[in-house]
C-alpha cells in the first residue's frame, strides 16, 4: 500500500480533476491502455463496475509506492504532451511530479541546459564511452559488432541512470531493449551497419513502436544515417520514434553532454516538426 498523506491525496484528486469520477480526459478505452502502461494487469478486471476516479483510488490504496510513482509520472507527462488547458495551477502540478520522483525512490528532477556537463554515476565515464565505440569498430565480424554495440548501449543507458532493460522478444516481434525517460517507456532499435539504413527498416521499427501502448515511443540508434528520403518518408505520419547516430553518440561523449537532454531534445523536436531526426548540432 502505498503511503499517502491527506494533502498528498487531496492534491492528486484536484490536479486530475477526478471529483465527478473521471481522470482527465480519458475514455473508458483510453483510461485502460494507459494503466497497462504502468502496471500488466487490466484495472477494469481487477476493479469492476467502478468509476475511473474509483478505480485510480483503489489502485493508490492497493499498490506500492513504486507503482504510484509511476503512475503520477506518467499522468502528468500525458497532461504536458496533450497540450491541452486542464485549468490545473502549475504549481500543484510540479508538486505532484515530485511526489511521483519520490516515490520512485529519485530526487526531484532538476532540469539542466544541453551543454552541462554531468558526473559519471558508474565507472564507466565519457571517456570509456569514446573507447567502447573505437573498439567495436576493430571487432572481425559484423555479429561481433552487433552484440558489442547493443553491450555498449545498455552502458550508455546506465551511466544516465535510464533503467535499460536488455533485448526481448514478443509474440510478435524482437526488440532491442528499452530504457525509462521522464517516466515513459522508449523502445529501442540498434543497427551496426555500414550500409544505409533503408526505408524499410524504419518502418518496422515503427509499427513496433505502434503496436505496444499509446505511449511508448522509440529511438532508432545506427551507426549509418539514413537517406533523407527514408527519413522524410515519415512527414505528416505522426511517428512516434527518434533517429540517433553513432557519430553523435561520439560527439556527445567528446563533449560531455547530457545523453537525456539530447533524448529530449530530438522528442520535442519530433513533436513540434514531424521529422524524425535533426544532428544534434542543429538542435
């Protein structure tokens, strides 16, 4: 159970309007796929013929802290990337994310410009970063490489504290591991290739991303661009998924730059143009 005080509770009942039972905006349909989001099982099943503010109490009531803090996490990234007025003070609405860090178990997050420069949280620092990337490249075979890379991405994941988890598989598809940002779930794609990265294979990278929730998205990590025809393909078709380069993976470590202000920044940019990848020198 998790442990909320009164106010803690008065202030998750007002930021998401659930007075007259509702959560936000959410239809029946839409409620349900987002608590699959945070949790594997169906909350209509486990709490039947109940309201949706009902529902969300009873969840609060019964799971853990961890799981609460998820779910304010992604409730209020859901009411920032609607763009829409919920008439809620930003004040209470930065409080209740904190409330959501806390729970998680993190420190309230404090927001940072690209160019600043963080400390390794594990022993593996900028610099070990730069070398990982020189030493796949001297592997011998293309398998060598592949597997090398993905190694190299979860440490990348880790030393931003992104909560990687490995590669796994569906009953559709494989994916290549996924990592936690602001409290959504991103899908991971990972190519080694010296070949351009075909139309082809972004488009199943994205109908992967299109198959799982309404708020996973995904970011497609290669070590070739792809042409600006396969990248321009996907104008005006509200991707949900991001290109990074091996090349800019380089220059950030160069740098010393914030891999998740870049995560953000290609988001945003992909939000507010369509287009699935800008150089991060451009951003």
């Amino acid at each position: 159970m998790a442990q909320l005080s009164f106010v803690e509770k008065q202030l998750i009942e007002t930021v998401f309007g659930m007075s007259g039972g509702y959560v936000l905006d959410f239809s029946n349909r839409e409620f349900e796929e987002f608590m699959k989001d945070v949790v594997s099982y169906n909350i209509y099943q486990r709490y039947p013929g109940l309201s949706k503010a009902k529902m969300l109490r009873k969840f609060i009531e019964d799971e853990t802290d961890v799981y609460v803090g998820k779910m304010l996490i992604l409730l209020i990234n859901y009411m920032k990337t609607s763009g829409k007025d919920y008439g809620v003070f930003a004040t209470n609405i930065n409080k209740l994310y904190e409330l959501g860090e806390k729970k998680l178990g993190k420190r309230p997050v404090t927001y940072k410009k690209s160019n600043t420069k963080i400390e390794d949280n594990s022993n593996m620092g900028f610099e070990k970063l730069k070398s990982q990337l020189l030493e796949i490249e001297k592997l011998e075979t293309q398998q060598k490489k592949g597997y090398a890379f993905e190694r190299y991405i979860t440490d990348l994941m880790n030393v931003f504290s992104l909560e990687p988890r490995a590669s796994y598989r569906t009953e559709h598809d494989q994916i290549d591991g996924s990592f936690m940002l602001n409290g959504n779930t991103v899908l991971i794609e990972a190519k080694y290739r010296n070949t351009q990265i075909d139309k082809d294979a972004l488009i199943l990278f994205s109908e992967k991303v299109a198959r799982k929730s309404s708020f996973s998205k995904g970011v497609f990590i290669t070590l070739s661009k792809p042409s600006e025809l396969s990248i321009h393909f996907f104008d005006d078709r509200a991707p949900r998924f991001v290109i990074v380069t091996v090349d800019e993976l380089f220059l950030l470590c160069d740098r010393k730059q914030s891999f998740k202000d870049l995560l953000v920044k290609k988001f945003r940019y992909l939000d507010e143009t369509g287009c699935i990848y800008r150089h991060m020198m451009y951003l």
